[in-house]
C-alpha cells in the first residue's frame, strides 16, 4: 500500500482522536501505538511506525503539534480546576504545573495557527487561541469541574457534551435575572433584619454565601418541571433560618417568637435552638406545580442530619414511589471543615449504590467559608478539596464563586440534571465566606486577621449582581432599594404579629404522616395493647416459611432448618427465630411494612434468622416472607455495610418517615452500637422531646455474658437507661419467644411511636428451656414482668429480682441444687420500669427478708443503678453483681466463668460475698 502523510483533515483528525483515547485509557490503544505514543518527542522531526502489517505512516510536524492540542485540552479537562476564579475574597493557591502552553510543547507563535483538533471537541477547526478561550470558559472562570475520574463513558461524554453549550457559561433572559436579584435580595435583607432587631444574638447567618437561596430556589423550580414530587433537604445550622423563610415558606413570624425567647406552648415539651428545628410545607412553582418541601431537624453534631435525610428519603420512595425512586430528591449541605472533618459522611457515600440504602442520587452543596470556627482550611484537610470524598463514587464536583449568583443557578440546574439522567450523587463546592465569626457574638480577626479585614471591604453578593445588571439596563438604580424596602416591610409586619404572641407553638416536622397517632406520657405506654393472633393464622404462616421451592435446590443443612420449622409448630415448641418470623408475618399480613437492616441480619449473626436463603448454584435469594397468600405488607431485610454510625442514622430517618413500618436495626453485637452514640444521644433518646417528632425504630442488641470477652458480652444496657426519662421509649429485655413475640407487634399495634431497645439474646437462640408455646402467641400478650411460676410464696426465703439470659443460669442453679425456697422473678421491660407490678410481687412475698437483685454485668453497669433511681425499695435489695471494672467482662474465659460462678453462688448464699 502506499505511504501517507496525512496532510488532510480528517487523518488529522483520526490521530488526534487516537491520541485522546490513549490519554484516558492507554491500555485501549494498539501496542504499536501505545509504544509510538509513550516514547513520542513532541518538536523534533517526524516519526515512522507501522499502522498494520503493510501500511508505514510519515507523521509531519503539523500533526505533531495537533497532538500537543490534544495535551493542552486534556491538561484543561483534567487540571483546569485548579486554575479557576472561584475564591471571592482570596487568591487561588499556586498549581504546577500551570496550564500555561509552553507545558505542552507550544509557543504563542502557534495561537493564531487553525487545528483540526477542534473537530474532536464539536467546535470544528479553531485557532489555537479560540481554542483556548473556549476552554478557559469552561473550567476556569466561576465554576471548576472535576470530572475526568468518572469511569462511564456515557457520564463522561454528557458531562462534556453539557460544558461545551455556551462554554459552561450561564445564559438567563431579563426576568431570569431579575428573579435571582429577588432571591438574593431576601437572602440579604433577611440576615440585616434580624442583624438590627437581634443584635448580638446567635443566628449563624448566611451572608458571604447568600446565593445559596437563589440557587436552591432554582434547584426546586426544576427539579418540579423534571417530575420530582418531594423534596428532602438536610442542613446544619448556618444559613438554616433564611433557607426556612425564603426557601421552604416558614412563617418569619414563627422565627422571631423563637427569637424573643417565649415558652412553649405544651407543658411537658423541652423544645430545642431555633436553628435546628424541621419543617415541612407544600409549594406551588411558578408553572403550577406541586411539591413537597422537608428540611429535617438536626443537632449541632454536624453531617449526623445527612444519615437521617437519606432514610427519610428512602422511606418515601418504598412508600409512594417505588416505581420511579428518582420522585424524591435528597438535598444534603455541608460545610466545608465538616464534609472533610466527619467520618460519618464517608459511611453515607458508600450506601449510595447499595440495594437496601440507594435513592438514586444525592445532591450535595457544601457552603464554604473557607474556616472551620476557627480553623483555617489548610489545618483541616489533607486533600486539595473539602469535597474529595466524592472521588470515592467517582461523583463530579463542580466548585462555584458564591460571588457569582448566576453561576450558582446554572450548577444547581447542572447538577439537577446530572442526578435525574445518571440516579448518581454530585457536589457543589460553594465557595464563599463567612461574613462574621462562627456565631454573631464571636470574634475572627483574633483568628484570621488577615481574611476579615478583606471580608470587611466586600461588597455582598446582591450589590455585586446588581451593579452587573445594571450595567446591562437590565434594572434601575433604584430597583434594588425598591425590592429591600418592600421585603422589609413584611419582615416588619411578621415581628408585630409575633410580639402580640405569649407562647411559641412549635410545628411537628412530617406531620401529616403522623396525623393518625398522638404523643403520649408513661401511662399510656404502660397499658394493655391486644397482641394475640388467632392459630390458623400462625399455621398458615408457619407452611409459608418451612416450605423452599421445590424446583431449585438448597444446601441439605437449610433445607432441614427450614423445614424445622414445621416440627417445632406441629410439636408446639416455638423457639426465637420462630417468634420472630411469626411476628413479622402477622404484622405482614396486618398491612404494615418490615424493614430489618444491619450486619448480617439476614442470616443473623448467631445463624438463627435465615431470613433470606440462597440457592446452591446460583445464590438467588429466595425470602420466604414475600411468598404469604393474599394482600400484605412488604417483607425487607439488608445486610448493611459495615457501618453503625450511619446505618442507624438512616433507618431513624425510615422509621422518621413511615409509622406503619416495623423498622429494625439489629446489631452483630449489641456493644457495636456505640458506633453510633451521636444517633442515641441526638435523635433516639430525645427526638420527640426537642422536635415533637415520633420515632418507633427497633434496635435488637445481642447481650450476654457466655465467656466472649468484653467487646461481644454487654449490649451497654446501662447507657440506655440512664438516657431513659419522660416517656421517652421502651427498653426490654425479654426471657421469651412468646414475649418477644408480643412485643414487636405491640410496637405496630399502638397508636403511638417510641423507640424499643431490646437486648436479645445469643446462647438462648437454641437454649431447650427458652422455648413457647402457640398458645402463649395465640392468648397471651406482652409481659412487662413475668412472676414465679413455681415456687411458693409461703415458702420462698429469698425473692431475687432478674432481667434477661441470667434468668436461665440461676434457673439452672436452683434445679440443680433443689432450692425451691428461691422464688427467680423476672423484669422483662426495663423501661418504663412496671413499678406497680414490682411491688405487686414485693407485697405477695411480704413475708420475705432476703430480697436480691440479680445481673451478671458489673455492678456499675447494667440495670442496677437504674433500679436504685426509679425503685426506692431497691435501695433495700442485697445485690448479686460483678464487682465494678473498666471493661465490661474479662477476656479470659476461665476467669469470666469463675465471676460468673460467683455471682451465681453469691444469689444463693448470702455468706459468699466475694465475687470477683
């Protein structure tokens, strides 16, 4: 064949496309080429190499220099982030190398030179100087890109198909812009309002990154007109009170009674910050349309609300659109020292692509100030970016000028369209500044002189858009002073409303949801809740869940536990797993949901569940519970990844959103949950105190001392109760099946929502005397103490009050050695402790001197320090315990049985008080 120079267009063209395939994927070239293109000198004379086996290619310096193009635009795609206008009161940090063309092998004798290499970009043959406006358009004026890690093909060419309209450069009509100024202008006005009415009060104002408002406005408009129906959105405190007014259409009135400080109106009602309280509203866009607004409530433990916001989400997406998950979009905002500083964000990321955590992407807007309280961001972060978590999914980022509020809209619009196409998460880096210190009462220049004293000289982003607009007689020069005169107004007019109020009433956030059921005190949740389930039904579930498919095929040992649990029911021995399975499936069959996550839980840790069972070939999953006849709720169990922090945090947010689901956390070890002690202490134990929110979340903690060592021994029980107060949840500790059994029905059954601790046990799983009957499921109901069933009041000597597997090992001692003077009574819920039960039994054993109470933790853990505060008869009690230790059980299992012993022995002889 014969020789080619390729002096033409479209060879030109071909090598430089080959040439941008090897930058980005080196391997998915020829070898010959991708040798050709490694030890290629770019500006020396031409090169020879084979394109096929008769095919010799003469490469002139012109195609040389197209391949140089090709560097410098890859170096933009790749690099050009780091060389933006996107800090509004400082100057970028130095980069090298720079995207300066002397990098890439060209010389500003070329710029006037037309390359063919714009063919590849769709923008046809350019100088090289068109080329590079074009490009510094693109990836370095207000918005930097980060994108070129993105492994789809697909995402990667609408990523850059989308840049290259109008060169990434916002284009908005008059009346667009006019809107933006309007929102900017309440995001101004807003702040300076309360600036002058509340001075010196904490307000964690938004001014430096006021147009966040214009841009979440825009997010809402479009995310409508795309076919999103719900609109969830968590943020921390900054800029939450104008997000709430201008955003989500909180009343200002509402605002300023939590501003002056006024009681509450419900009596038993602690309430929380201003900044921190939820909403809830319905808005009607500018076309027409319905959405539903949510901005969660959340604590001052920053990032804690983006766990929560994610299993709100999810909730309503099983809930009401299951067909179409993309309805209901996640909105997370961060700050920059938190998204960077807090590991919990890095457990949300890893749950975007999970089957039980997915929502089909999330928007994530960090509000930079660039200073963390008082941190300077070199101090905390060791990457370039605060958003470089997003490289974990491979999630673009875009990085914004707050300054520049068109620029803020057309990423937000951006973004909204990334997640809606690919069901994928993306950041928007908002870069801007904090106007005064972490709170308005603090001090910054003591921290950041040299910052705040060019804070001080800034104009505010309104001012900066509205000289823009008015260079374009786009508005006036009083238009501006027209829009904050009139808005200030209204502001005025909601203080006057709010002053003529004495109390706050503070509005439950998802209170539709929640319309059917009422917050209730200590003595309703004492009372009787009907939880019996007829035989046939339980036999009917029962052939459900001991049947496989019989064409696919199992391993032998689960097809005999499968089957099992035919046996146990036909012989009316009904173990845990069988309590479980039965509670759900009526609860299932009822019409309510059963969401159950965490690690391993479909199998269980202990191997007792098996929920879900594999085929032997193919690992289908087959989950029996789906398989009940007529209409029922939805059976759901995940093995989460292996996270606490975050996991919890999100099925608080699904139990948050959807009262008629059971919603169960279960630990692999009931102390692992410590894990996720923001989410106890912020949320699970005080929600409905500070935000009026209900919350029925089941967390199953597995505890027992059996020799394990100190970190798979104690669920921590003590650290539940002592957060236990005012009606605020139940805590149980069950001996049971059947109790087990009531107890997670009467969690659906009530009509009311509290969180349910439950430790659960381990060695019971396959304990022969922890078994019950279908009687006991059919007749019976929630014990919250189950009393001596055996020994005789008149002939008891020592009444020993226990909680839990401890039962069973004293139990088995008093078998043993005959001492049917020791009546064993058990405290199945620890909270609300069931004081008239208690001294129900104290009264019938009233001729009993010796009275115990009984655990096998350490005395200064457990339940024992929790009965002396709520029981003063307790404070009579001899006490049978471990000593008191650091760790909660010994890792030697000689000396862990030996304590163990002791306290047994102790229970039963009051003269061996020697345990160790």
């Amino acid at each position: 064949m014969d020789k080619y120079s390729f002096l033409n267009a479209a060879h030109t063209a071909y090598f430089a496309d080959l040439y941008d395939q090897y930058l980005k994927n080196p391997d998915s070239v020829e070898p010959s080429w991708r040798a050709f293109f490694q030890g290629y000198d770019f500006g020396t004379e031409e090169y020879a190499i084979d394109i096929d086996n008769d095919t010799v290619v003469h490469v002139p310096k012109n195609v040389q220099k197209e391949f140089q193009v090709i560097k410098l635009i890859d170096g933009y795609r790749n690099r050009g982030h780091l060389f933006t206008k996107t800090n509004p009161v400082r100057g970028r940090r130095k980069y090298e190398p720079t995207l300066e063309i002397e990098n890439f092998g060209l010389s500003k004798t070329d710029l006037s030179t037309v390359f063919n290499a714009g063919e590849v970009l769709g923008i046809g043959s350019q100088t090289l100087q068109q080329i590079i406006r074009h490009f510094e358009n693109i990836y370095c004026d207000s918005i930097g890109v980060e994108y070129m890690y993105v492994r789809e093909p697909e995402e990667l060419k609408w990523i850059q198909n989308r840049l290259n309209i109008n060169d990434n450069q916002p284009n908005f009509s008059a009346d667009q812009k006019k809107h933006i100024l309007k929102k900017l202008n309440e995001a101004v006005s807003f702040e300076s309002f309360l600036h002058t009415k509340y001075v010196g009060q904490k307000r964690f104002s938004l001014e430096g990154g006021e147009s966040l408002i214009p841009g979440l406005d825009a997010l809402i408009e479009q995310a409508a007109e795309a076919g999103v129906k719900e609109f969830v959105m968590g943020m921390a405190h900054r800029g939450r009170l104008s997000t709430l007014t201008n955003i989500f259409g909180k009343s200002a009135k509402d605002i300023f009674s939590e501003f002056d400080g006024k009681d509450y109106e419900e009596k038993v009602f602690d309430g929380d910050v201003k900044y921190h309280l939820g909403w809830t509203s319905s808005r009607k866009t500018d076309t027409g349309k319905e959405i539903k607004l949510s901005i969660a409530p959340n604590p001052s433990h920053l990032e804690t609300v983006g766990a929560v916001v994610q299993g709100i989400v999810r909730s309503k997406q099983d809930k009401y659109y299951s067909n179409n998950f993309s309805q209901v979009l996640p909105i997370v905002v961060h700050g920059d020292a938190a998204i960077a500083g807090q590991g919990l964000v890095y457990e949300i990321v890893q749950m975007v692509q999970l089957d039980g955590y997915k929502t089909n992407g999330t928007i994530h807007i960090v509000v930079n100030n660039q200073v963390g309280f008082t941190t300077n961001y070199l101090d905390a972060r060791s990457g370039t970016y605060c958003t470089d978590i997003a490289k974990v999914t491979l999630s673009p980022v875009l990085h914004v000028n707050a300054d520049d509020a068109e620029a803020v809209v057309h990423a937000m619009t951006f973004a909204l369209d990334f997640r809606m196409k690919f069901k994928r998460d993306v950041f928007i880096d908002l870069l801007g500044y904090r106007k005064y210190g972490h709170n308005e009462g603090d001090e910054p220049r003591f921290t950041q002189p040299k910052l705040y004293k060019a804070i001080a000289k800034h104009a505010n982003p309104r001012d900066i858009y509205a000289e823009k607009l008015l260079a374009s007689n786009i508005i006036n020069k009083d238009y501006v002073k027209e829009l904050e005169v009139a808005y200030k107004a209204k502001l005025e007019e909601k203080l006057e409303d709010s002053r003529k109020e004495d109390k706050t009433i503070i509005t439950p956030f998802m209170q539709d949801e929640w319309s059917d059921y009422t917050r209730v005190n200590e003595k309703v949740m004492m009372e009787s809740v009907n939880t019996k389930v007829d035989s046939k039904t339980l036999a009917a579930i029962t052939k459900v869940i001991s049947n496989l498919p019989e064409d696919k095929k199992f391993i032998r040992k689960i097809e005999r536990l499968i089957q099992s649990r035919q046996t146990m029911f036909d012989n009316n021995k009904l173990d845990w797993a069988m309590a479980e399975h039965l509670a759900y499936g009526s609860l299932l069959k009822e019409g309510f949901d059963v969401r159950i996550s965490g690690q391993d839980v479909e199998r269980g840790t202990f191997s007792h569940r098996h929920a879900v069972v594999k085929v032997e070939e193919s690992e289908e999953e087959i989950v029996l519970l789906n398989n009940l006849e007529g209409e029922h709720g939805r059976f759901d169990i995940y093995n989460s990844l292996l996270s606490e922090y975050g996991v919890v945090g999100f099925d608080y947010g699904y139990a948050m959103a959807n009262p008629k689901a059971l919603t169960i956390w279960e630990a692999q070890f009931g102390d692992f949950s410590n894990g996720a002690q923001i989410m106890l202490d912020q949320y699970i134990s005080c929600g409905e105190d500070k935000w009026k929110t209900q919350n029925g979340l089941v967390m199953l903690l597995p505890h027992g001392y059996e020799g394990q060592g100190a970190e798979h021994s104690s669920g921590r029980m003590e650290r539940y109760l002592q957060l236990c107060a005012k009606s605020n949840m139940f805590v149980a500790n069950c001996t049971n099946p059947a109790n087990m059994f009531h107890l997670l029905r009467r969690q659906m059954l009530a009509n009311f929502r509290k969180p349910l601790i439950v430790f659960t046990p381990k060695s019971l799983l396959r304990h022969p005397k922890c078994v019950s009957t279908v009687q006991d499921f059919t007749n019976g109901e929630f014990q919250m103490l189950i009393n001596e069933e055996v020994v005789k009041p008149k002939e008891t000597k020592t009444l020993v009050f226990v909680s839990g597997k401890f039962y069973y090992d004293l139990l088995e001692r008093r078998e043993e050695t005959e001492r049917n003077d020791v009546a064993l009574v058990r405290i199945e819920q620890l909270f609300p402790l069931p004081l008239n039960e208690i001294r129900s039994v104290l009264k019938e054993y009233s001729n009993v001197k010796d009275i115990v109470w009984a655990q096998e933790e350490p005395r200064n853990m457990g339940a024992y320090s929790h009965m002396l505060m709520n029981l003063d008869e307790a404070k009579t009690f001899r006490t049978a315990s471990r000593r008191p230790y650091s760790a909660p059980a010994a890792g030697s299992s000689t000396r862990s049985k030996k304590r163990h012993q002791e306290v047994i022995d102790f229970v039963f002889d009051a003269s061996k008080n020697n345990q160790r």
